[in-house]
C-alpha cells in the first residue's frame, strides 16, 4: 500500500511538472504574439488565417491526454534511472566535461533522427488517420499544438525519450536541458510566426537546420517536411519542400 501511495504521488509531481512544461512556454508565446503584440509581429506571421478559439480548446485537451502518457513515460525513466537500468549517470564526473556537453549534441541528432522516421511512419496511409491525425487537425498550428497528440502518437514519441537513456549515457541536468531545447524549439516551430530573417536562414549556420516556415508547410502540405531540428534526413530522401522557404 505504501509503495503504490508514494509511486501516486511521484506521478502527481511528474505530472505537475509536465503541465508547467507545456503550459508556461505555451501561454508565453501565445501571449506575446497573439494578443499583447499582434501588430508588432503581423509581418511575420506565417499564415494570415487565424486559429479560433475551438481549434486551440482541442489542441488543449489534446495535449493533456498526452502529458498522462508522457508523465507515465517520464516516471517510468526515473524509477529505471535510478535502480542504474539506464545509460544515465549521475556524477557528473563520471565521463569528462567535454562529453558533458557532446551529450547534448548526441541526444539532439539521435533524437532527430528517430522521430524523422517515427514521423515518416505516422503518415504512412494506413497509420496516419489512427495516430497522427489528431496533430494535423491544426493546418495553422498554435503553441499549444505542441504536445496535442493521440494517445497512440503519445507513446510512440515516449518510446523514442525512454529509448535515448538506454543508448546514450546522458547526466540527468544535460538530459533537462535537451528537453528544454526540444519543447521551446517546438513551441517556436508552431507558433506561426518566422522570427529569422531569410537572409539567417541561408547562412550555411542555419541552412541545415529546421525553420518555423518549414514545419508550418508540413502542416499545410503533410507530405514534406518531416524533420524535428534538422533537415538532413528530409535532404537525404528527397521529402524536402521544393518550395521551402530558403530558396524562394
């Protein structure tokens, strides 16, 4: 009884810590670009059609299916972590400083990569009105579709998150700060507005690298575009748009 009253309330903190995850990034940038300085950013708004209010209330309790997931999936890698099932490692001495930081990178392509295919295999016909529909009902995406997914969807990016501690020794604050890259890159990505000029965009820095545009037309198109940070893999097999933002 006591184990299953403390596994409750290490859910509940998860859980709690998942809704601030979400909702603080999000409400942030919808505050800021939706309605305190709308005129200011106009210009850079991607699509002129705006979400309504139903739109952002499904996206919202979309995503809160999926943080019961992700909370769930979330516990289960600490309790693995630390009974020491997983690559992660809790001296920070352990490995050098130097692979401290190359962790991140380590964690950003491999997590890239997986979620390029994982995301490949969503929009195959047979699969896409099952798990990832859900996600694309937004064709003018908001911050608050970031993590609106069926559940199915949910668990397949879980899967992917559990699979990186088992594959990459990470230290507990660089797997946090990989994280936060990946859900503020995310809201950025579906937020509607390109914040980088397109002269940015084309420096040889940037020009590999995923742009707010890019995503924002994977959601008009569906059939281009599937990259998270990168668009490496999207070169490689020639699902990159044509028309993509660049070399318009």
């Amino acid at each position: 009884m006591q184990t299953l009253v403390s596994s409750l309330t290490h859910l509940a903190v998860v859980a709690a810590i998942m809704l601030l995850y979400y909702f603080v990034p999000a409400i942030l940038f919808y505050y800021e670009f939706y309605i305190r300085n709308t005129n200011k950013w106009q210009s850079l708004k991607i699509q002129q059609k705006q979400p309504g209010g139903a739109q952002m209330r499904r996206e919202i309790k979309s995503s809160l299916g999926a943080i019961i997931i992700f909370s769930l999936a979330a516990l289960f890698m600490y309790e693995a972590a630390i009974r020491g099932y997983t690559e992660v490692y809790f001296n920070i001495h352990e490995y050098s400083l130097l692979y401290f930081g190359f962790s991140f990178i380590l964690n950003v392509f491999a997590n890239d990569t997986i979620f390029y295919w994982a995301h490949r295999f969503m929009h195959l016909k047979w699969v896409f009105p099952h798990v990832h529909l859900t996600h694309h009902k937004s064709t003018t995406p908001t911050p608050f579709d970031v993590l609106a997914f069926h559940p199915l969807e949910a668990i397949i990016h879980s899967m992917a998150y559990i699979l990186l501690i088992f594959i990459i020794p990470v230290h507990p604050i660089m797997f946090g700060v990989f994280h936060a890259y990946n859900l503020l890159s995310n809201v950025a990505g579906h937020g509607g507005y390109e914040l980088m000029s397109k002269k940015m965009r084309r420096h040889w820095f940037f020009a590999w690298q995923n742009t707010v545009t890019n995503h924002d037309n994977h959601h008009k198109k569906f059939n281009v575009n599937y990259g998270n940070y990168f668009i490496i893999w999207d070169i490689l097999m020639n699902t990159l748009d044509k028309k993509q933002d660049r070399k318009a």
